[in-house]
C-alpha cells in the first residue's frame, strides 16, 4: 500500500514517498495514511490501528458478493432464502434468542402498562 491521502487543496492520493520527505527523520507513513492538512509531515492517520481489520473485513464482503453474483447454484442464489447481506454479516444463535427476548420483555412490558391505563 504505497498510497497516502491529501485532504488539503481540494484532496487527493498521493505517494507515501511524496509524504515522507515532509516527515521527521524516525518516521514512516502508517498503513492509512492522512496528511495532516495543518502540520506538513505529520500522518494523522497513524494511530488507526484497526485499518487492517476494516480492509481484510471489506476484501472478504467483496469476494462473497462476487462469488454470489457468479454461482450458478440457484439454490444458493434464491433471494428469499439467502440475502446478500446474510451471507456477509452472521448473526449468531445467541444474538437470535436474545433479541426474542428483548421482545417478549418488551410486549410483556407494554401489556403491562395497558392494562395499568385501563385500570
């Protein structure tokens, strides 16, 4: 990833070389790198330390979704079994049943509260 990005005049991509020469010497661009637009040389971008975990988690959508728009396997395709997104994001069980319980708590709440107006 040799690519850093300008956000002053207007934005732009530029080369991390480019960026580096305005850096101290002990200092190299971060994998996301930000010009900082207020002070030359400094990579404002270098305390994202999760970068990586956001661009292995959009390489792997990216390749799911091409595989789905690709398969011929018409069952995997069905819309109305298998979402786009259901095969990307992945709900566990746990948060399944959880929710079921918020929602029974919720209408058993709510009843509750009925029945108290009523009274």
């Amino acid at each position: 990833m040799n690519t850093a990005i300008r956000v002053k005049d207007g934005g732009s991509y530029i080369a991390k070389s480019e960026l580096m020469n305005d850096m101290l010497e002990g200092f190299r661009p971060s994998l996301l790198c930000i010009e900082d637009p207020l002070t030359p040389g400094n990579d404002i971008g270098r305390g994202s330390y999760g970068a990586i975990n956001v661009k292995d988690a959009f390489e792997f959508a990216y390749i799911i979704m091409v595989q789905a728009v690709n398969s011929t396997n018409q069952v995997q395709n069905d819309p109305n079994t298998n979402s786009l997104l259901g095969r990307i994001v992945r709900i566990t069980d746990e948060v399944v049943n959880y929710r079921k319980w918020l929602r029974d708590v919720y209408r058993t709440q709510h009843c509750l509260n009925e029945e108290a107006k009523k009274s």
